[in-house]
C-alpha cells in the first residue's frame, strides 16, 4: 500500500478551551486525572508533536530516535531511527488507514504492513496514546464517557469511527497518571486477538499548559505474568509541542 497524506491545517483560534467546571458529571478520580493533566483556560490543541528517544525491543533492546504526530480523528505517524539509523521507517494511522514500514540501511524493505489487522491494532495503539498525550481530547464535550471499574479506576470510553474504545487509567489521589491500560488487537504466536496492552508512567513533566508522562515503559501482556517479556518499548519525550 502506498498513500500519501497530508498534515491537516488548523486554526489555534478554533480550538476548545478547558474549563474544570464542566466536569460535574465526571467521577471523581477522572476529574483529578483531567485537572491535573489540563491547566485551567488552556487552549485544547488538535494535534500534538513529539520528539522521544528511549530503547525498542527487536529481539535485543536497540536504542531509537523517534518523531511523532498524533491529531483529533484518529491520525498518527511515527517516524524512527532505530540503531543509528541501521532501521528506519514509519508507523501511520489516518482514519481507517494502517501502514508499517521499516528498512535496513535505508533503502532494504524488512517491514512493509498494512490491511485490516493492521488498522485494528494501530487503532489501539491511537486511543492509549492519545489519553496520555491528549487529554484534552478525553472531556466530555469531545464525547468521552467515563466511569469507574470495580476497583475505583477511571474508565474512558472514547469515541472513533468505529464506535467506542475503552482505555482504562490509574491515578494517584492527586490525579498523576500511573499507567493506561486497553485491549488491543495483536498476535500471540499464530493466532490474533483482543491482548493486554498497556503503559507504565515512570515521570511526567509540564509542558506549558499540560502534565503527561515524560518517560515511561510500553508493551503487550500488561497487568499479567508476560509483562516482563511483553515489555518492548521504553521512551523519554525530548520535545512536546501542540497545534
């Protein structure tokens, strides 16, 4: 598959503004997560930009680089050195639209991905991003709906094209984001299916008017006894900057 797409233009002045006071009908432990992530009258962005370096699992831990792109309408792209440069390609999501592409040395084709599969587990990939770097995009007048699990955690369900997505959180009672966790679609062994995934907060940092996990662990199995092996990705954010 080859597409191109292009960088969505918007207007700062068109953006949403954060207001705590709307979250009455919000429980408690998301409204400290949102209130927390979110400074009072801060202008809720479209998209976000970050810079990340940290270490990827391919069979042996590798460090990367990385620049990313996450936006409103589920979009994305990730674009990375691996090694030096020994790998680099994409990871993309726009809509409905998957595609993975990594070579070696630059011009080698190792990883050439899309389809359906694909799609699903970017979409994943997307919505548990997307509560940790926009959480903005998580209020209600966006169309999330929350509630809390049988063991007080915050629930969002959050609107796509699809449906709802269901990204689950853990706050401090100060409302600092401890970990995400989703189910995400993947492949143990030969089969695919609906797997633990998830994400551990080690810091966060403000960055103008937001507080997100400025460094933290990413892989499959979260929450269960695989987690030490399903673990294949450890990030530092360099740079976050919103549009």
């Amino acid at each position: 598959m080859t597409t191109t797409w292009d960088h969505q233009d918007t207007s700062v002045a068109a953006m949403r503004v954060f207001r705590p006071d709307t979250l009455h009908d919000v429980p408690r432990p998301a409204a400290a997560y949102l209130t927390h992530a979110i400074m009072p009258g801060a202008q809720l962005p479209h998209g976000v930009a970050l810079t990340m370096h940290g270490h990827i699992k391919l069979g042996v831990w590798l460090p990367f680089t990385a620049n990313e792109t996450i936006e409103d309408g589920c979009h994305f792209r990730w674009s990375a050195r691996v090694a030096g440069g020994v790998f680099t390609g994409s990871d993309e999501l726009r809509g409905r639209l998957a595609a993975s592409r990594f070579q070696l040395f630059g011009h080698i084709p190792v990883v050439t991905q899309s389809g359906p599969d694909v799609g699903q587990s970017a979409l994943g990939r997307f919505l548990t991003e997307q509560a940790i770097w926009m959480p903005g995009s998580l209020l209600p007048d966006g169309g999330t709906h929350w509630h809390v699990d049988q063991d007080c955690r915050p629930v969002a369900m959050i609107p796509h094209a699809g449906g709802y997505g269901r990204v689950t959180l853990s706050v401090d009672v100060d409302g600092r984001l401890r970990d995400v966790s989703i189910s995400r679609w993947g492949r143990d062994g030969a089969r695919r299916g609906w797997l633990p995934f998830g994400m551990v907060a080690d810091q966060e940092q403000t960055f103008g008017s937001f507080t997100v996990p400025s460094a933290g662990r990413v892989g499959w199995w979260y929450g269960t006894n695989r987690w030490p092996a399903g673990e294949f990705f450890r990030f530092s954010i360099d740079n976050y900057d919103v549009f």
